[in-house]
C-alpha cells in the first residue's frame, strides 16, 4: 500500500467519528459520506495522500484487526464510536446473551450506581468477549476491571442493542440491574 494504514485509520476515524466539519464533510443520518469528499479532504490534509484511492481505503479497513469503517457503492462510514452532536441512526438487534466492558477501577463504584452510559460517545460501546474487553480496558488502566453485562435480560427488559461490528455492540445505556 505504501501508506501508513495506521496514520490513515487516525485520520479516516477523525473525520468520520468525531469532526467530520473540519473536513468540510456531510454525514448522513447513518453517518456515511461519498468515499470522493473523503478522499478530497485527506489529499488536502497531507501532501503523502495526495494519490491516495479508494483502493487505498478499502486496503485500510482490510487490514485492521478493530474494524472501524465500511466501505459501500462508493460511500463510507465509521461503525461506531462517534462523538459527533446529534446520534446517528441505528437499527436495533437481539444481543448474545452476555457482552463485556472493560473500565477502570476508579469508574466501577459510579458504574454500579448510575450504569453504563455513553459518556462523550453517543453509545455505550460492549464487547462480545473478555480479551477485547481487556484490550479496551487497558487504555483507562493498567490492570483493568471486566465487567459481565447481561445483554439478553437487558434487551428483554427494553434496553435496546446495535451491532457495531463482530466484536463490538452498541446500547444507547445499561442500567446497574444488569451489570456484574
């Protein structure tokens, strides 16, 4: 590819999750934008884009082991973890029975009174098994803390649940009741 796929996920993630208007781009309700105004913006963002293709971004979310984009008919999106005003639309899904969080030790008391809310994201981000939980985890702390989130009973009580990709679900919150 000769492009650092890692600097371009940063830069498609910025622009698509987070700060689309700096990029002079349009999301639509479900957050997709023309693959062309992306890469318009990003050949103006480093001069070492500047042949950069569409080919290019598909080889990008290939091979990245966190699947964060999708590339469709000449449009492209990130899956989740947006912090963009306004939230973006979701179709609701039947979860596994149990999804994971990984938190500091320092958020668990907070965790157990309030539950698990999106914070500066616009869902609350689970995973579908404890080493991506861990993984995540990690970037609040050192050692952890994995919660057990009873998906199944949440979702049959109300909550309502979005897959963001294989690994990661999505709730707009997940009251205590159903944390472990």
């Amino acid at each position: 590819m000769g492009i650092d796929a890692v600097q371009l996920s940063k830069a498609v993630s910025h622009a698509l999750r987070h700060e689309p208007w700096l990029y002079e781009l349009e999301l639509d309700e479900e957050g997709w934008t023309s693959v062309g105004s992306l890469l318009m913006a990003l050949r103006q963002e480093s001069p070492a884009w500047g042949n950069l293709s569409e080919a290019d971004l598909a080889e990008m979310i290939r091979s990245s082991s966190k699947q964060r984009h999708e590339l469709a008919s000449g449009r492209i999106r990130a899956l989740y973890g947006h912090s963009i005003p306004g939230k973006l639309s979701k179709t609701p899904a039947a979860p596994p029975a149990c999804l994971f969080h990984g938190t500091s030790p320092a958020s668990v008391a907070a965790i157990r009174n309030d539950g698990l809310l999106p914070m500066a994201r616009q869902y609350v981000h689970l995973s579908i098994d404890r080493e991506t939980a861990m993984a995540v985890g990690r970037r609040k702390a050192p050692e952890p803390i994995i919660l057990i989130v009873r998906a199944q009973d949440a979702h049959n009580a109300g909550v309502r649940f979005y897959q963001g990709n294989e690994k990661v679900w999505l709730a707009d919150r997940v009251t205590s009741e159903f944390i472990e």
